[in-house]
C-alpha cells in the first residue's frame, strides 16, 4: 500500500465528507432550534440534484447560474416543508414531528418516482468540469475541487453568519430557549423559517455535488445521503454547526478508508460499520464531539 | 352485567373468526385470501409494536429487523432437507440436516427474534425518544446487512425461495387471536399498567416502584416475538424471503397503523391494521391501472401528516371502545 494510494483515499474522502458536512449542518441547525430530526432533509437533496439536471441540461442555464438555483430551491423547499408540515405541529411530541418528517420523506421519494420515473438519469457536467488534474499520485477531477472549496466557503459564511449577524443572533437565542427569545421579541415563525431556508438550501446545492460526484441521480438518491449525515451531525453533537462540519468530515474519511484500506471482504460491510458507529457514539457519548451538553428532561 | 358481556366478548370473536375462516376459504379466490393473510399478518405486526411502541412508549422502528430474524430463522428450519443441500452448499452440516415442522419453527423463530431483542436492547433502550428511534433503525439496517453477507446461511440479496407455502388462514388466524389475547392480558394486568406508567412519565413510574428497565426490556422482547412469529408466516405465505422486504418503509407503515389506530390501543392498531392492508391492496390495481407507481404511499403519508395534525392521539387514543372493557363496579 503505497503512500500515493492513502493520499488518493484521503482525497476522495474529504470530497464525500465535504458532501456529508453540507447536508449534516441543516441537520444540525433544524435540531438545534426545534428538536426535530427532519429526515426529509435527505430528499431535499435529491430535489436539488433534480433541478440542476433540468436547469442544466434541459434549459440549457449555464454553470453558475445552476448552483445558485441549486441553493433558491433548497431553501423554498425548507420553507415549504416547515409551513407544511411542521409548524402545524409545533409543541408535540418529539416523536410526533419525527414520524411527520418520516412522511414527508416517503412522500416526496414517491412524489419523485410518480413524477420523474424510478429511472436513474445520468448527470453530466460540462467537459472544462470534468477535466482530471494530477498532483503527484494524486488525481482528482476539476469539479472534485470545486465541491470541497465551495463546501469550505458555504461552511464559512454559514458560520459568519450564525456568529455575526442579527438573524444568527436570534437562531441561537432561540435554539437555546424558544419560549424566552419570544419574551425578548423575536420573531420566532420567521427565525424558525430562516433556519430551515438556510440548511436546506446547503441540502439543495449538495444534490447538485452528489450528481457531478457520481454521475447519475434517481428519485431515492437521497435516502442514504440523509442517513449518513444524520450519522455525521451525531458524531459531531446534533445541534453544534462546527461538529456538524467535523463529524461530516470524520465520516466521509473513515467510511473511504474503511473501503480503501481493509481488505475487500469487509467493504460490503460498509453500512453496517457506519451504523454500529452511530449507536456506539449515541451510547457513550450521547453529546457527540462538539455538542452542548443537553439536560436530562425530568 | 357489564363483566359477563365481556368475558363473552373473546370467545365471540374467535366464533365469529373461525366461521369467517371457513366461509372465505370455501368461498373466495386465492387472490383475495392472500390479502386477507396478509391483513392477518399485518394485524400481528401492529398489534405487537402497539405493546413496545405504545404501551411502553418506545418508539421502535426496528421491527422489520426482527420480522427478519423470525422469518429467516423459520425459512431455514422448514426448509426441505433435500434442497437445502442445493440451494445452499455452505450451510453447516448440523443446520443442513434439520427439517422441522411449521409450528416449532415459527416458535422458534419468535423465540429467536425474542433474544435479539434483549440482547439489543440492553444497551440501546437507554436512549430516549428519537435516539432510541434512530438507534433502533441503525439495527434493522445492521441486520439487513448481515442478511445480505451470511450468504452461506441466506443467498445474499437473492433470498431464499420455493419455501414451502404453509401459510393460510388456519395459519394466521390463531396467531392473531393469540396477540390480541396476550397484548390484552399484558394492558390490563398491573404489568401492562406499570408499562403505561412509564411511557407516562418514566419518573413518577420510578418512584412508585416500576423497575423501568425491566418493563422495558419486556415490552421490546415480547413484540419482538411476535414481529418473528409474523415474519415466518409472511416467508411461508408468499413462499420466499428476501432481505429487502424488511426495509424502512415497512417499518413506516407499522408505525403508521399504530400511530392513526391510537399508540396504546390495541383495537385502533387492530383496525389499522385492516384499514391499511385493504387501502393499500385498493390502490395497487388503481396505480397499475393509472400507471401512476408511488401514488399509494404518497396518499398514506398524506393520511398520516393530517391525522397528525389534527388528531394527534390516533382514533382511539390510548382507550378501548366501550363495550370490550371490564366494568370496573
């Protein structure tokens, strides 16, 4: 095993954990401020990944225009699904928005199918996209590196914009006590609103990076998409933006390198490894890496 | 009088089962008593995660795993000696060599399916809530994995097919009886009512005595039980297993006859569980017909969100109707 290959592998795993990262923050975010486990999210990335196809090779719109669609259609689906769904809920029991956004999920997978055909549809980029670049033993394709530095800026101005801005000021008191940031006049529907824009428009454009990565999409695409990130948001401490990040990276690396460097009985064993990892960390440390500690409900 | 009605109730019903049975089966096609077997099956299945999910409060989405377990476990059991050498070169010689009966089978597959659940849910019915949601999905994607790698033991991705098709109404029929007897006896016995104490309020349930954990590890292996029982007469309706069968989705629509029947009832899971099964067989010739495939569980998952918002306790709520309960005087 040579030092090029573990490179090579280091690579293609911060590529899939930059795409974990992305989805796993809304993850983080929409938990952090409600308490919910939203797992439409997953689906909000295949819907991102369809609309790009459409914008892109239907239409015709050129490259740059398409990410930003990407991310306007991400967040009008947040939007839609929270007024939809579940603000009508608000105040149950967690449980209760959990099987909700179960619902939504299945219905918006079958929505898809019902709509687009179960047939998976190939996802191509433009050829300057696709050109392959060698550093050393390592090669990478264009839009490989442009899926970990956009995933980087996003991160970036994500966090600027939670720790900097009014609107992140009033996530934040809200995610810490919904009932007092009312109190201090925040304007909670709006807040809860922003929250879900936001991290389902990061979903949104990792729908666009999960089609350039692996070349075709299909209506159930974002099933293990969703899964895996809410794995990462996990490992890091749901509710945490930063361990969002860091567990989306942890996962994207062990999961390449658990392929990579294992011999290849134990790769169809995958999910299962990712899975144990889960309820191992909810185990023992149920606040993940980052996380705030939560208190113990009475 | 209320007390006599009622100790009259069960025997009734399995009068007016047994009678079902034999007119449907002299009387109907194949076709419509396969939907009914599977109306049975579906009933066992809610009725059964009713016990874990809504007496006890935990909230499961592990129970295809654990129909899984029961139904490979009974497949390999009755599976003719002879074909076994065939389909399945690798499997151990001691497993290779047993032939058994339906019955012991489907006992022992729920028996199986029984202690994975304990063994399962020693650690993981520590979490709470949506933890223990999400944890308890982990392990049926975990087994479904394992299924699909023991190859030597259950083909992979191919299942196993050309079961031997035991199951009919005879079959399923007592085995519902026998989850609504137990799942009856367990709600309105003092253990059944520390369940409901605990998925109250887990506290106050401490304080007055409850051993929590015990109740807990009870409720999950009891209707893991079931769910294994369930799984081996679904191998030997449709003949065959595979592991995709036991997905997510199945999970969701279990948790969606116990969520709309009322979590904590067992005639709303009861009647969910017909309710669902019919709708669903209703709409496969309409999305054929229509050539519009997913439309059925776009309309379920539209059932669920409304009912959800507007009748959040389910249609019993956690109660029974009337007439079924013990007059306490």
């Amino acid at each position: 095993m040579s030092g090029g290959y573990v490179a090579q592998q280091l690579i293609n795993g911060l590529i899939l954990g930059s795409m974990y990262a992305l989805v796993a923050i809304g993850f983080s975010m929409i938990y952090g401020i409600i308490r919910l486990i939203n797992f439409a999210h997953g689906d909000v990335v295949m819907i991102g990944a369809f609309v790009t196809l459409g914008l892109a090779q239907v239409v015709g719109v050129p490259f740059p225009l398409v990410a930003v669609a990407a991310l306007a259609t991400g967040a009008a689906m947040g939007i839609i699904i929270e007024r939809g769904a579940f603000r009508p809920m608000r105040g149950a029991p967690q449980v209760t928005g959990f099987i909700a956004s179960l619902a939504v999920s299945i219905m918006l997978q079958n929505l898809g199918i019902l709509i687009l055909t179960g047939q998976p549809r190939n996802f191509a980029f433009p050829d300057y996209l696709q050109k392959v670049i060698r550093v050393g033993a390592v090669s990478f394709r264009v839009i490989d590196l442009c899926i970990m530095l956009s995933a980087l800026v996003l991160m970036c101005g994500l966090i600027f914009l939670v720790q900097k801005t009014r609107l992140g000021m009033a996530m934040r008191a809200t995610a810490e006590n919904l009932d007092v940031a009312r109190l201090m006049g925040i304007n909670i529907n709006r807040t809860i609103m922003a929250t879900f824009a936001l991290g389902s428009c990061l979903a949104g454009i990792s729908g666009l990076m999960w089609g350039g990565k692996f070349g075709q999409i299909d209506p159930l695409l974002g099933f293990v998409p969703g899964l895996k990130s809410f794995v990462a948001a996990v490992i890091g401490g749901v509710g945490s933006i930063p361990g969002a990040i860091l567990g989306g990276y942890i996962l994207g690396l062990s999961e390449v390198l658990f392929v990579g460097l294992l011999p290849p009985i134990y790769s169809a064993y995958r999910d299962a490894f990712v899975f144990s990892t889960l309820i191992l960390i909810l185990l023992l440390m149920p606040n993940g890496l980052l996380g705030k500690r939560m208190e113990e409900r009475a | 009088m209320g007390r006599q009605r009622n100790k009259l109730m069960f025997p009734a019903f399995i009068v007016l089962g047994v009678v079902f049975v034999l007119v449907a089966r002299h009387t109907l096609n194949d076709y419509i008593l396969s939907i009914i077997n599977f109306v049975g099956i579906y009933i066992i299945l809610a009725v059964s995660l009713n016990i874990t999910n809504g007496f006890t409060g935990l909230f499961s989405l592990g129970h295809p795993g654990f129909m899984a377990i029961g139904g490979y476990v009974t497949a390999i059991l009755t599976f003719p000696a002879g074909r076994k050498s065939m389909l399945l070169p690798d499997m151990p010689a001691w497993l290779a060599g047993i032939e058994t009966p339906f019955f012991p089978a489907l006992l022992i597959g729920g028996v199986c399916a029984s202690i994975t659940a304990l063994f399962v849910g020693v650690p993981v019915l520590r979490l709470r809530g949506h933890y223990l949601a999400v944890a308890t999905m982990g392990f049926l994607i975990i087994v479904q994995v394992l299924i699909i790698n023991m190859e030597s033991l259950t083909r992979g991705p191919l299942g196993l097919n050309g079961l031997p098709l035991f199951t009919n109404l005879w079959w399923v029929f007592p085995w519902v009886v026998v989850t609504l007897y137990v799942s009856w006896k367990i709600k309105f016995s003092s253990y059944g009512r520390s369940m409901l104490a605990v998925r109250e309020n887990e506290m106050a349930a401490q304080c007055l005595g409850v051993n929590l954990f015990r109740t807990r590890i009870v409720s999950f292996a009891i209707g893991a039980f079931f769910a294994g029982v369930a799984g081996g007469l679904w191998a030997h309706l449709v003949s065959a297993i595979t592991p995709g069968s036991f997905s997510l989705i199945l999970a969701f629509n279990i948790v969606v006859m116990v969520v709309v029947g009322g979590s904590g009832s067992i005639s709303g899971s009861f009647i969910a569980g017909i309710l669902f099964t019919m709708l669903t067989e209703v709409f496969r010739p309409l999305e054929e017909s229509l050539d519009m495939y997913g439309l059925g569980e776009v309309l379920m998952a539209l059932v669920l969100i409304v009912i959800l918002i507007f009748r959040p306790g389910g249609l019993f709520g956690s109660r029974e109707p009337g007439f079924l309960i013990h007059n306490e005087k």
